[in-house]
C-alpha cells in the first residue's frame, strides 16, 4: 500500500510540474495599446479607470484635442485610438482622416455623444473601425476595443441600423479600382463578414478555426491597406464586391 501511495503521489508532482512547465512556457499576453482623446478631462480619467482594471489593455496617452491626439500617436504608437466627435482645433472626422493617412493599420474606435448622420458616416468613411454612444455601459467599451483587436466590427446598434441601411441603397462605384489582390477564399470572408457575422459564425461558416479567420482579415487589411473589418466592407461594397443582397 505504502508503495502505491508513494508512486501516486510522485505521478502527481510529475504532473504538477508538466503543468507548471507549460504555463510558464506560455507567451506573454499581448497588451492593446490605446491612446485617448477627448477635451473633458474627467471622461479621460473615468474612461482611463475603467480600462486599466483590464490585463489586456494599456492606456499609454491622453489628448485633450485633434491636434494633440495626432501629436501623440505620433511619439506613442498605440494600436488603437478611442476618440471623441467634437474636439477643438481638430474634431473626430478630420483627426480620424489625418491619422489613417499617417498610419494606416491603426485602428480608430469612435467614442460620441451623438448618433447624427452627419458624424457616423464621415467617420466611418474617414475611416473608423467602430462608432460608439457615450451611454454604453465599461463593460461594453471594454469588449468593442477587445473586438476591434481581433478584426471585429463595433457599432452601437442605432448606429448599425443607419450603415445598413445606407449601404443597401447606395449604388456601387464600379468604376473604382478593383485590383485588390485577395484570394477567393479572402473575399468569401469579406461577404460573410458584410452580413455582420462574428468571426466565431464565419469559422463555423467555412469549417475552419478562428484563428484562421483572424489570419484572412489579417491578409484582408494588409492587402486593402485598412485597420479594421468596417473599413474593409465599405471597401468592398463601395467596389461592387459585395453586393447588395449579400447584406442582411
């Protein structure tokens, strides 16, 4: 008896120390780096709590306007900014166009009090990866900057209903240049993606990991030069590559 329980318990410590092995083989975490941009101090800081509670997430900078957000990405490099509409000196849409020309794979969460026409669609066609209302809950905000990260859309859904129905009834522009370089199977996300499908439903669409999935949208950016999945599908929608009944 006595030499079974010693041989148990020495499995058990083989066991414990494979496991403690392999999780410290594990790599690092790898933090999304956001910046922060809106002229109330207060939203700065409160919004700055809320996301630091977060392992995954790293405030590494504040602006209080346009100008100063562009200052920043500059010295800093964040991989996202979260960015108020109505900002002195330069507003949200001109900021989000300066930044995309700068830095083309940084991804642009837009973070407003209002839902009007006017500001959704400039942004997004500026070039936002998400648009947001100031009423969501942290919670919220924290899992549209985890979605923006693995190539999600965000939009809030009075926001969504608005690009829906403006895409389906806008015409596309053929005449636009087509040759973007993706393979069958990357323009077979890209439709799947423009019904609004999360990349979990697209894996299980094709039968493929989602990992793999997150490798196309990948491919997808670097080819169309874009940060986010919203810019790919107006992307491709503005070309005819999606069309309009691909959309639901």
């Amino acid at each position: 008896m006595t030499i079974h329980a010693n041989k148990n318990q020495q499995n058990l410590m083989d066991l414990d120390e494979k496991m403690y092995n392999a999780l410290a083989e594990e790599p690092e975490m790898k933090k999304v780096r956001v910046v922060l941009a809106d002229d109330h101090a207060m939203v700065r800081e409160g919004t700055r709590r809320i996301l630091e509670r977060e392992p995954d997430i790293e405030v590494v900078g504040e602006a209080s306007d346009g100008e100063e957000l562009i200052q920043r990405v500059r010295e800093l490099e964040p991989d996202m900014v979260v960015l108020d509409m109505a900002m002195p000196k330069v507003g949200g849409v001109e900021a989000t166009q300066r930044l995309k020309a700068l830095f083309p794979s940084i991804a642009v969460l837009a973070l407003s009090a209002y839902d009007d026409d006017a500001y959704v669609f400039a942004v997004l066609e500026a070039g936002a990866a998400g648009y947001l209302l100031k009423n969501v809950r942290g919670s919220e905000l924290v899992e549209a900057i985890r979605a923006v990260r693995d190539g999600e859309s965000v939009l809030h859904p009075t926001v969504a209903r608005k690009v829906l129905h403006r895409l389906t009834h806008a015409p596309g522009k053929t005449g636009e240049e087509t040759d973007h370089g993706l393979t069958r199977r990357e323009l077979e996300v890209l439709r799947l993606a423009g019904q609004g499908m999360s990349n979990k439903e697209i894996s299980t669409a094709l039968t493929v990991s989602v990992r793999t999935v997150q490798s196309h949208f990948g491919n997808i950016f670097g080819k169309l030069n874009v940060g986010s999945r919203t810019e790919a599908v107006i992307w491709a929608m503005r070309r005819g590559l999606i069309k309009l009944n691909d959309v639901h």
